[in-house]
C-alpha cells in the first residue's frame, strides 16, 4: 500500500470518549499522480471557451472571480470546498478556521472587499490573548513581570532596528536581534516563530520576526470561522449570479498558451477530462503546483520558484459540546509544546453577544512541521489516532477540562502550507513577479508580497487588471 493510502480514513471512529474524524484539508491523490507523470490524455479539442480561466480556488483565485464577477470566467477548484488555505468547518452553529484564523485592519483593498460583501469582522484587542511561558500563563501584553517588560522591550527596539536597518531586515535573520532576550522569552518567541512560519528565528528574516510581535500586540479582526467568511462570502456571491462558474471537484493537470491565448486541461468528480480555451488564464495556485501544470514557462522564472521552501502545518479542531474553557480569545505555548497558536472559535460570536450555551465550543490549534520532504512525510504518513491522543494528552496539560469534555476532533494537513520567509525570499518573490507573459498571469497569495490575505488580495487585483486590459484590447 503506498504511503498516501496506508492511513486515509474515510470514516469516523470512536476513540477514548470523543471521535475522530476523517481527515480534511490537502488530499494527495491526484498531486502525487502529476508529481509522479501518471497524468491522463487530454482530449484534442476545447468543448468550451470562456474570456478568463482562474485555477485555483482559495481566497486569491476567489477574489480575482469577484473583481472579474461581470466577466465570462471558470474558476476551477480541485476540492469539493472552496477557500484553499482560508477554508473552515463547522460544528454547532460555530463555524471553524482549517488555516487563515484573522487578519488586522481593514485597509485598503481589505475594506472595500469586507464592505462590497457586507461581512463585518469583529476586533478583538491583545488583551484577549494569553502567554503559556515558562510554566505559567500569563496574559495581555501589558504588565511589569519579567516576560511583559522583555516584549515591550523588543517591541520598542523594533521600532529603532526598522528606522536604521531598512533594506537589511530582508537579508538578515530574526536571531540576529534577539541576542539580549531572556531565555524562558526566547522559548516563546520560538514558537511563535514556528506557528507563523514552520521555521525557527535563525532562518526566518528580522521583518517576518517583527511582522508577528507587531501583529501579536495589534487588535486581531476576526470573522465567524476566520477568513473562511470572506471566501463563503464570495463563493455565495458568485453562485448567485450563476452557479456554473465556480467549478469544484476539478483539478487542473496542464496549461499552455495557444493561438487565443490559453488552454487549460482538467478532470471533474467523476474523472472525466475536459479541455477549456480561453483568453487569458489566472494561476492562483502555490509556485510548486505553477510548475508542475503550466508549460512554457521560462527558465529564469523555474529557477526562482524552485528556490522556496514550505512548512507544513496540521491544524485540530477540538469540538466540546459545552463551553468548560475559560480562556482569552487565542493562546500560545512555549517550547517544547509542538504546537503554538490555539484560538477559541466562539470567541466571535461571545464579543459580539450571539452566542448561545448550546453551541459549545471549539478550540483550534495550530502545529507547524518543518519545511522540507522529512517533515512532509512525517505529515503524509501520521497515524491520526495516535495524533489525535498525543495531541490531547499535551493540551490537556494546558487546558485540563478538555480531555474529559472532547465530543469530537477534527484534523487538517496542509502539505506545502506556507512559504519559510528566509532571508532572501522576498528578492526572488519580487524578481519572479516581473516575469509576466501575455497569456498567463500568475496571481498566488505569494505574488502579492506575501502568503496572508492582504498579499492574495493584491494578486487578485493585479491579475483582475491585466484581465480588464485584454478584454478590452479584444473587444476594440
Ligand atoms: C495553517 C495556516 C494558518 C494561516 N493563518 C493565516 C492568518 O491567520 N491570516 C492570514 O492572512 N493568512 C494566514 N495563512 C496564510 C494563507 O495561506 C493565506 O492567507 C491565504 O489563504 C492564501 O490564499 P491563496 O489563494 O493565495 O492560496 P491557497 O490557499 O494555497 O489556494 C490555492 C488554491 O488552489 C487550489 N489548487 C491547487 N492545485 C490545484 C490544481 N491542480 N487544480 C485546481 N486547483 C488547485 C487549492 O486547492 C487551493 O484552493 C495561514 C496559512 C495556513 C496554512
């Protein structure tokens, strides 16, 4: 039995008193097939031409649908759900983050997008957060105790660091400025390091270091099931105007440009292979599947991408049929917990008084693995009971009633997760972003200026625009 096959399980199961369900998020099957060549014949002849193909549907290729939403587009989805790394579950009435749980602020293209859709975050400050350091917890990020004044130290210093270091907090690392830390400090800010980006301070770049202390004292803007609304929000959209535009259950194994423009080749449920022309076509997918599906691309641009790295991550959501856990809003562990993050789900809908005892609540919790293919394995081949009890066994050293008020949990893998921020990547990100062709335009979180929402939406828009531009080159 191949490694992908020994440990899927399709089915629920009972474990010790709460069960575990099957997996979600990346199902490797059909990747693995075109990583390894086993990829099916195309048929000869388009049976359908539309001005735009997106392929990909996580919240860049969903955006771009919604900027181009009075154009004739298909958007092409390889799972049953929308929202890719953004999408979420539910449980209750609660809905639930799989990946992206918040963002900051509303400005700029976030806003407008969070207005047009009438969705509506709620803001929740950093006194809503809790610190497991050194064998206490601890919360907010004002105090005068020794880990309180070490963050606000380090906060202030980044501030002088950016003022005089510039262009260099690219190049150099994370580590670099955290020499003078306190050790029990430092054991948080590795983790934190983790969680955000599955790599530690020593090979993360001082900007992606600050961006998290930053972040972490910042008000958090939070949806019910993080920025899994804003892509329902748009899938509903998109469908309301016509449900035969987003395509899911649809995976795309090759694009190539032809004498229109663009040919897109994908099979739907059933593994029936259709072929799609198009004018121009929009790749939201991460760089690592930009490679494998699409043709003529030049060599330059291959180069750069083959140079990032991936993190993966297993998300776990703890269902409890009622609320036992008296926390802030999100929390975070030190080392040596393998995990980090762990947000409430309710949270949302308590700090703006819709919650109700019934819906229970669901602890989300996020644990990094390594970049590279050891890690990847690792995850690949994780025998989900044994996951789900070690898991349990450790967040109940945290937080004590949850072991015995478990009703379900639910794990996610995300293979190639998140792109590590070395030192570095932002000069290949950026000088793979001026390569553009006339009939592709390659529109993932990361071509944005960074894998989060601020960095998928600023894609989408670019993508959009160049779209406008040929349509409009078409029509006159
Ligand atoms: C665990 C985790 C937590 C995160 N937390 C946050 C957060 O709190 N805030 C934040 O801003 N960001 C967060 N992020 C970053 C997140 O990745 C981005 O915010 C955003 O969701 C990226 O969207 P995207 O559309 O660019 O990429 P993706 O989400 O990677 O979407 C790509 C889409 O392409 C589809 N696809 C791939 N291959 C094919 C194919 N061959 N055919 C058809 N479809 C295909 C995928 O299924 C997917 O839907 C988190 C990421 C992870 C993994």
């Amino acid at each position: 039995m191949s490694a992908s096959g020994a440990n899927l399980q399709s089915k629920s199961r009972e474990l010790a008193g709460y069960k575990v369900l099957p997996w979600t998020g990346d199902d490797y099957t059909l990747g693995h097939r075109l990583r390894d060549g086993n990829v099916p014949a195309p048929p000869d002849k388009a049976e359908k031409t539309v001005d735009f193909v997106i392929v990909g549907g996580g919240i860049a290729g969903l955006a771009t649908s919604y900027y181009l939403r009075d154009q004739n587009f298909v958007l092409l989805e390889q799972y049953g759900q929308t929202g890719g790394t953004s999408s979420g579950g539910n449980y209750r009435g609660i809905e639930y983050s799989r990946g992206a749980v918040c963002t900051s602020g509303t400005a700029g293209l976030k806003g407008q997008l969070f207005e047009q859709l009438n969705i509506k975050p709620v803001i929740i400050p950093p006194t809503e957060t809790a610190w497991h350091e050194g064998g206490h917890w601890l919360k907010s990020v004002n105090g005068t105790d020794r880990f309180h004044q070490e963050w606000n130290r380090l906060l202030s210093e980044i501030d002088k660091h950016e003022k005089n270091d510039g262009d260099k907090l690219e190049e150099l690392s994370f580590a670099n400025y955290l020499s003078s830390y306190d050790k029990s400090f430092l054991g948080l800010i590795e983790n934190l390091t983790k969680t955000f980006y599955c790599a530690s301070a020593e090979n993360v770049t001082a900007n992606a270091g600050f961006f998290i202390i930053k972040t972490l004292t910042s008000d958090s803007y939070v949806f019910d099931g993080g920025n899994s609304a804003i892509c329902r929000a748009i899938t509903k959209a998109i469908d309301s105007s016509s449900n035969e535009r987003i395509h899911t259950q649809s995976f795309v194994w090759s694009v190539e440009p032809s004498s229109q423009g663009a040919s897109v080749v994908y099979s739907d449920a059933a593994g029936a292979v259709h072929r799609i022309d198009c004018k121009h076509v929009i790749v939201t997918t991460p760089p690592y599947v930009a490679l494998r599906i699409v043709s003529h691309l030049p060599e330059t641009l291959r180069s750069l991408w083959n140079q990032i790295e991936y993190g993966a991550f297993v998300v776990i959501n703890c269902c409890m049929p009622k609320k036992v856990l008296q926390y802030p809003y999100q929390s975070f562990a030190d080392e040596p917990y393998p995990f980090c993050q762990m947000a409430m789900a309710e949270a949302p809908y308590q700090l703006s008084g819709r919650y109700k005892p019934e819906m229970g609540s669901v602890l989300t919790v996020y644990h990094p693995y390594a970049s590279g293919p050891a890690a990847r394995h690792e995850v690949l081949t994780l025998n989900a009971d044994q996951f789900a009890n070690s898991m349990v066994a450790q967040l109940s050293q945290l937080f004590e009633p949850l072991q015995n008020n478990l009703e379900q949990i639910e794990i996610t893998r995300w293979g190639h997760a998140i792109m590590v921020p070395k030192p570095g990547l932002s000069s290949v990100l950026n000088k793979a972003n001026q390569v553009t062709s006339d009939w592709m335009t390659f529109a993932h979180s990361s071509a944005g200026g960074g894998q989060s929402l601020e960095g998928a939406l600023a894609a989408a828009r670019n993508a959009a625009d160049r779209c406008l531009k040929v349509s409009v080159k078409v029509r006159t």
